[in-house]
C-alpha cells in the first residue's frame, strides 16, 4: 500500500515541475520575442510595449551631397632604415661612447676595439712592401745595364730576358704588398665602429670589456632611422582603381595618422609607393607612406589608424551609423509611407568618418533608420521620435 501511494504523488510532482518549466519557457519567448519591446518601464514595469506595438527609432534622410572621399586603414610604423651594429673585426671591446637611446649622426664613432695588434699587423705590411720595392729598384737597375749590354753585344739575351722578368715579378709583389697594406689599414679602421645613418639607439647589448667577433648575431646595438618614418598599410583591391585614378591626378596623396579611430592626429605626411602585387591570401595591397616624423612621435612597429585623402565624390549620402552590417553584407533599414521598416542591401563608397557614399540600394530622399534598429525585423512598424534633417 505505501508503494502504491508514493508512486501516484511521485508522478503527480513531475508533471507539476513540467508544467512550470513550460509556462516559465513561454513567458520567455514571448517576452525576448522581438516584437515584444521593453517600454521605458523596463522589464515587468508598467512601460512593457505589447507585440505589434511600433518602435520607436531615430531617422534620417538621403541625400545627394559632397564628402572627402577617404580610405581608412590599420597600418604599422617602419622605419626607413633598421641597422644592427655588429663588429667587423674581432678583439676586446675598449669603450662604448653612447648611451642607451641616443640620437647619433652617421660616421659617428659608436664603439672602439682595441686597435693595437691591428696597428702591428699594418706595420709588417708597410716592411714588407718596403723591403719588395727596394728589390725592385735594384732589378730596375740591372736591367737597364743588361739593355745597354745587350746593345754592345756584350751579353746573351737569355740574361736580358731573365733581368726583365725579374723586374716584372717584383712588380706584380709590389701589388700584392700594396694590397696587403690596404688590407691591413682597414682592418685597423674596423676597430672603429661607427653609425652607418642618422638615427636613434636602442640598449646596447655588450659592454666595454667584453670579447667582441664579427661572428656575434645580437650585434652591438641596433640603429633605426627615424627621421622620415613610413607607415605600411593595406587596402582592398576594389579601391585600387580609386586610388590609382587619384594618383594620377595628385602624385602626393595627403595621409594622416590616428592613435585610435576618434583619436587625435599624430601626424601628416604623403603616399610614396604603392606595391605592384595583390596578396591573393587577402585580397589587399600594400601601400607606403612616408612622414618627416620631426618631433618622432612614431615609433618603429607602432600601430596607428591611416586616412588616406583622395579628394572630394558628389553621391547619394548617409550617416555612417546607419548601415549595418551582417552575414549577407551591408544593409540599411528604409522606412516607408507606411512607418514600416524594409530591410535594404546597399553598396557603399568611402566616407570621411561621420557620412558614407551609397553607390546602389538608396535614392536621395529615402528616410532611413540611424538609431534602434537593434529591435527591428524587416516589415516592422516603428515610431519616428528623432528625425535628422538631410546633410548640406
């Protein structure tokens, strides 16, 4: 008997718990469904907005105007030079004569190795050479008397032919030991490290001191140049021939560099190259350009966000924020005479920031939504509270 009864209440309390999960899962749907709006009330409040009810958006017109045509970018900071500062000799390191993060001048005497046993290896040049030139004059000589012997009939001329060849050996050593001095002079100007371009320091990474080789990859030091600075940046290939058409008629494309999207202007500079591939991998280009980078408020590997000008495009306008984005592409939502929203794809041009060119999908005149379209469905009623008036 106990059994029979505790399975009936058993059962009677999952179907209760049932009934609650279900009731809890409608009441979530129709509160998250999206024609079910949360009125200013707040959820549960008394501003709830039934279904159907419209929403209340913010609105602007289309219309035909004029905007910096402008193509935005990430890019990175290179400089024009980077150096790593190495030893082309080997020997003990006798004095550094820079500090960490100085700004030096080509042929600038960074480092010194002991330069001695370099300056005895030019001395036993200079000796040799020395002793095989005094060997040559004295052949010289003997050769003009074997001429004038030779002229008297007074020797063979199997020894004149052996005096000129003498005198031919001793020049080719006389060229060997030349060669040889030469050698030895730059091997001891070796021991002078010096800064091949203008630029900035970074740490040094030996110490006077230290055993120095020719061998070391860390190097000494390493040397950027940082005045100009260039910024390498990409864009789409649909925007190549934008870019090339504009070139063409202003060679020195304006750029400006950004800290962040609404930062403030780091600098101004021009386009110098374009690359002359596409990145089949991206489907962009590369472009370069350059900034005189006075103040070197750019900084080797800096990330910073490039607007490059290529002059003003007569279009059909919007404010930016009104196009949205999705998997399908870009769309906006266009309202009608009947305060409905329609979902629009557009295709968009360069804008300047704050209003974008519609190349196709939006005539001047259509009034489209710029604010609340996060609750929108296309076909949904909706409330004009803030209309914009359209651009100049």
């Amino acid at each position: 008997m106990t059994n029979a009864t505790t399975r009936p209440r058993g059962t009677r309390r999952r179907i209760l718990v049932w009934a609650v999960a279900c009731g809890l899962m409608a009441f979530a749907l129709w509160y998250f469904w999206p024609g079910a709006a949360v009125g200013p009330g707040g959820p549960g409040g008394r501003g709830f907005r039934m279904s159907g009810q419209a929403t209340p958006v913010s609105v602007a017109q289309a219309a035909a105007g004029r905007i910096d045509r402008t193509l935005r970018a990430l890019g990175t900071v290179t400089p024009l030079a980077t150096v790593t500062i190495r030893a082309r000799v080997d020997g003990p390191l006798q004095s550094v004569n820079f500090a960490d993060g100085q700004a030096v001048q080509a042929d600038e005497v960074l480092a010194v190795i002991d330069p001695q046993p370099f300056r005895v290896q030019l001395e036993q040049a200079l000796g040799q050479q020395m002793q095989h030139a005094a060997q040559l004059d004295q052949a010289r000589r003997d050769l003009a008397r074997y001429e004038q012997l030779f002229k008297q009939d007074s020797v063979a001329r199997q020894q004149l032919d052996a005096a000129r060849a003498q005198v031919r050996e001793l020049q080719g050593q006389a060229k060997s030991d030349q060669a040889a001095v030469d050698n030895a002079r730059l091997q001891l100007g070796y021991t002078e490290i010096r800064a091949p371009v203008d630029g900035r320091l970074g740490l040094r990474k030996v110490d006077a001191g230290n055993m120095i080789r020719a061998s070391d990859t860390d190097g000494l030091v390493v040397l950027t140049q940082s005045r100009p600075m260039d910024v390498v940046f990409s864009i789409p290939q649909t925007r190549l021939q934008a870019l090339l058409e504009a070139r063409r008629a202003t060679p020195d494309l304006q750029t400006r560099l950004f800290s962040d999207a609404a930062g403030t202007a780091l600098a101004t500079g021009v386009l110098v190259a374009v690359d002359n591939q596409i990145d089949v991998a991206t489907g962009t280009v590369q472009l370069k350009a350059r900034f005189d980078n006075a103040d070197e408020s750019l900084f080797p590997n800096q990330f910073v966000q490039v607007r490059l000008r290529l002059g003003a495009q007569d279009g059909v306008t919007l404010p930016l924020r009104a196009v949205q984005r999705g998997s399908q592409g870009e769309y906006v939502y266009r309202v009608d005479a009947g305060n409905k929203a329609h979902v629009v794809p557009v295709v968009t041009g360069v804008d300047d920031g704050e209003r974008v060119v519609i190349e196709s999908g939006v005539q001047a005149g259509d009034t489209v939504v710029v604010e609340g379209t996060d609750r929108l469905r296309d076909g949904s009623d909706v409330e004009i509270v803030a209309p914009e008036g359209p651009a100049s």
